[in-house]
C-alpha cells in the first residue's frame, strides 16, 4: 500500500517527502545542524510553519534507519545543562537521496507543459 510517508520497493523503504526536506535541509547547514536550526531552514525555504515535533520524530526515524549520525555538543548552561543533539547525513543517506532524485527525474521527464518550461 502507498502512504504519504514511504513507498515500500522490495525490500528497501523510498524517503518520503518531508525525509527529503529534513536531509537536505541538513546538508545545507552542514556541522551546525541540529534541530532548531533544520527547522528554521525549513520553514525559511519552504516559506510555511514546520512543526517541531515533525523535526524530532523525522530525525529520530532517520537516524534509526542509518540515514543520519548524531553526535552530543557540551552541555550549555542557557540550554539548562543539556547537550545540544548536532546531526549529519550518513553516506546511505546521500546515497538514497540521489536515488530518489533520479526517479523524480524520470518521472518528470517529458513533462515539460506541467513544468512550465
């Protein structure tokens, strides 16, 4: 079955949409990525509210999957003591996001009167 979330290819999972937005948006950032800042990437780019819990679970579930590493900062003293969670895509994610990308672009192809080119 299709959902909105994943497309299930044999045995390998597609990225869905918003798993896109998240890498990508982290590969933008690049060593200072972590969560407040994806989603102000987010939400700057894609001119729309993200919520944040959408950000934490899409993280979480992408760092699950081997898509993302984190690694803990020092604890701050204005964040009450606690680290703050930096992220970055793994060479798997890069890998899945161009795979994506090139059905996409297979897909549009030919398209051109619904592109607008």
């Amino acid at each position: 079955m299709i959902n909105a979330y994943t497309v299930d290819m044999g045995n390998q999972n597609l990225l869905g949409s918003f798993e896109q937005l998240v890498l990508l948006a982290v590969l933008q950032i690049g060593e200072d990525a972590y969560a407040p800042a994806i989603r102000e990437r987010l939400e700057t780019k894609m001119q729309r509210n993200v919520a944040r819990g959408a950000v934490y679970v899409t993280l979480d579930r992408l760092e699950q999957r081997g898509l993302l590493a984190s690694t803990s900062a020092p604890a701050e003293p204005g964040r009450g003591g606690r680290p703050r969670r930096h992220v970055a895509v793994t060479p798997e994610g890069v890998r899945q996001l161009k795979e994506v990308r090139g059905y996409l672009d297979a897909l549009w192809d030919g398209l051109d009167t619904v592109r607008g080119d």
